[in-house]
C-alpha cells in the first residue's frame, strides 16, 4: 500500500487535506479527507462529497482525479513520457509520485507517506508544541536558533529533515536539553 498526503499549494492551509492511498495489489485508489478539511480545501472533485460529511472519497472518483494528472497508458508518446520520469513501464502510482501529483489544473500536490516522512511531521509537531509551551513566535524561534521563519514553518509543517546541529540550536533557543533515543 502506498500512501500519499495531499496538499493544496494555494491554499490557506499548507497541511494535508487528505490522504491518498493506493493498493499495489488491486490497483484501486482511496483517499480519506481529514476531519478539518472543507470543500474549498480538496480538488473540486472530492468537494461536493465534504459538503455531505463524507470524509471517504470512493475509489472510482479518486481514480478520476488520478486519471486527470497523469499521461494515459494508450498516449502516443507514453514511453517518452515514462522515460522522461525514470519509469520503465507504466504504473500509474510511480509516474503520480514522479511528478508530485502536479498538474497545471489546479495547485494540489503530493508527498509520498514512508517512515521518514513520518518521523518528519512527529519531529515538526514536537518543535511547535515547545515553541507554543516557550511562548515564542515561529520568528522568535528563528531568530534565536539562526534560522528564517519560513525554515521554521517548513520544519513545523515536517516538511524539513535537519541536521543535529540545527536540532541542537532550536533546543538551545527553547531552553530544552536535545535527547535522541530509539524505541
């Protein structure tokens, strides 16, 4: 199974408004729109399904959606297009991922789930909540920990990977001793 977050890049929110899902072994699609999400925050497709509370797109208008974004198995050009996105056959979830789930349609676009993204959103998420419980500003923050406000949003957002030495400056800036442990 792999599993995208889906983001509208022009949107008011920069956090994922669903989750896209696809099933390697069926080759269906799902997404699930997250509980904050309203008609305006997903592709017009899923909208009139959020207007209704339904938070659980069904497979065939996820595959519309999909379908929509990327080159068709039967295009002309097809193995122009995969080559150009280092695919050496069609799969309609690689060639999704390759692209972003960009389309010049619409400003939605995707990040693909693994356990470094994962452990990305659960470290940005951390750094706010001791940002928020230090009292302090993203741009407090930054200024105290030499970074711009707009690297501490990305990080917050866990849509950064830092280095120890940066983790070691937020600490610093936010009165925390750093502490890395498996579990």
């Amino acid at each position: 199974m792999r599993r995208f977050e889906l983001i509208d890049g022009e949107g008011r929110e920069l956090r994922p408004s669903a989750i896209i899902s696809y099933d390697e072994a069926t080759g269906a699609y799902g997404a699930r729109v997250e509980d904050w999400a309203e008609p305006g925050d997903v592709p017009a497709i899923f909208a009139a399904f959020v207007a209704r509370g339904e938070r659980d797109i069904p497979s065939k208008w996820v595959q519309a959606w999909v379908d929509e974004r990327i080159a068709p198995p039967g295009r002309q050009n097809i193995g122009e297009v995969l080559r150009s996105h280092g695919l050496m056959e069609y799969d309609s979830a690689a060639l999704l991922a390759s692209s972003a789930g960009r389309s010049s349609q619409d400003g939605f676009y995707m990040r693909e789930i693994g356990a470094s993204a994962k452990s990305a959103r659960c470290l940005g998420r951390l750094v706010e909540k001791e940002r928020l419980a230090a009292g302090k500003t993203q741009v407090d923050l930054a200024g105290q920990s030499g970074m711009t406000q707009t690297a501490v949003s990305v990080l917050e957002r866990g849509g950064a990977n830092p280095t120890l030495k940066t983790l070691e400056r937020i600490a610093d800036a936010l009165g925390k001793n750093l502490i890395i442990k498996f579990e």
